[in-house]
C-alpha cells in the first residue's frame, strides 16, 4: 500500500469519526431537550452534561461571565423548546426569567453549577405536571411519582398504594382508567424507556442495566424489553447505537 493510499485512508476515517462525534452529540443533545419536555428526570440525568462542557465555545475571556453567558443560551433554548411542547409562553419565561436573575447573583462557579441544574429539574418538574395534570388526578400523578422515584428498585402495586394511603384495588382501577394500561406495565414502560437511553449512550451492558433497573433476572428484562421495542436490548443497541459511543474508549 502505497504512501498516498495510507493518507486518504487515514483522512477518510478521521472525517467519519468527526462525523460520528457531530451526529452523536447532536443525537444526545436532542434527546436531552426531549426527556426534559417529556417531564422525565431519570432520563435527563443521563442526557445531561455539564455546564459549557468540552466543545461548547468560549463566550468571555472571564471564567464565571462565560459560563453565566452559557446558562443564559440554554435557558432560552430550553424555554423555547418546552413553548413548543406544550407550556405556556409566560410560565416558560417566567421560569427562565428567574433563574437567569438568580445565576447573576452568583459569585462563584460553584453556585452557577448548582442553579443550572436546579433550572433542568425545574423545566422537567414543571413538564411533568403539564404533560400529566389535564388527564390524571392527583392520586395518579402521585402514583407516578412514586414509580419514577423508585424506578431503580422494585416497584411494586401495594406499596405505592401504602404510601398514598388508598387501596391497592382502588389505585389499581384508577390507575387503569386513566392511563390504560396496568400500574406494573407503566412500571416496566418507565424502566425499559430508560434501558433504551442507557444502551444508546453509555457503555454499560445489557447485565448491568438489568441490574440497575431491578429486574428479577435478565431473561424477564429481555422479554419486556422485547415486548414494548420488538426486539432484545443487544438487538437495539446493534441497530441504533451510534458508532462513536462504541469505539470512545478505545
């Protein structure tokens, strides 16, 4: 192979690897405005990176202007993009509004870093409600709650249904009626939402999400994997895994 062959080579695979970059970051950070939109905080916990990360620009010479510069970009993208969505105009620069006039109080990188994600929690909390609050009641909502709060453990019908005081054969028919689907297989859609981030854009296994999410055993996360995506979770993470994510830590 002669020396010019080597070049293009070398050049082309430098290219698609930049490209891959470019498509994975605008893929990750598409996915976080979603989640947020979506009122998901488990997912925006993995979408989230931090404040004016590695490629993002410099806006100020000076450390803590430009990083006050940056939280002001994102908090009007994410204002925007949540008017999209669904909520309010005023409600959305209200929020933006605030938190904006709060980060200009801070006097340290440290409190910038904290009001950042203080405002995604805020945006999401406030999505959720919307997103919830016009078909669910509020024994519903609070059930909801309660499995995204525990999404990482076993969540069972009857001890949601302790928490919030009600029976489980009252909760149980509630919850049906309002979201049309069982408590245990909004349990199993919640948790299999989050595999699909996870096999997409960390490198952790199919075994360690499993894990992760508490499942009984990686035969059942498969079969409801399978159930809510049509495939197994090796068979999407194959199919929709972007490139890059695979080969980063090489």
């Amino acid at each position: 192979m002669n020396d010019e062959v080597e070049k293009y080579i070398a050049s082309h695979l430098f290219e698609k690897r930049e490209e891959d970059f470019e498509h994975a970051s605008l893929d990750r950070e598409i996915a976080f405005y979603d989640s947020i939109c979506a009122g998901n905080l488990e997912l925006v916990r993995v979408f989230m990176q931090p404040l004016c990360c590695e490629g993002c620009g410099i806006l100020s010479e000076d450390p803590l202007r430009n990083l006050k510069y940056h939280f002001v970009v994102l908090a009007a993208i994410i204002a925007r993009t949540c008017i999209n969505k669904g909520m309010t105009p005023e409600e959305a620069y209200s929020l933006s509004d605030y938190y904006i006039m709060k980060v200009d109080k801070c006097k340290d990188e440290k409190g910038v870093r904290a009001a950042h994600i203080e405002m995604i929690e805020g945006y999401t909390e406030k999505m959720r409600k919307i997103k919830l609050g016009g078909i669910c009641s509020k024994q519903v909502v609070s059930a909801i709650d309660y499995i995204t709060n525990h999404l990482h453990s076993r969540v069972l019908l009857d001890d949601a249904a302790e928490e919030l005081g009600l029976s489980t054969a009252y909760l149980s028919r509630l919850f049906r009626k309002e979201t049309g689907i069982t408590f245990s297989e909004y349990v199993n859609k919640l948790k299999t939402e989050e595999a699909s981030a996870l096999l997409l854009y960390t490198e952790r296994t199919d075994t360690e999400i499993s894990n992760l999410l508490a499942f009984s055993s990686q035969s059942y996360f498969i079969k409801i994997f399978r159930k809510f995506f049509g495939m197994t979770p090796k068979e999407y993470k194959k199919r929709y895994k972007i490139p890059v994510f695979e080969t980063e830590k090489k």
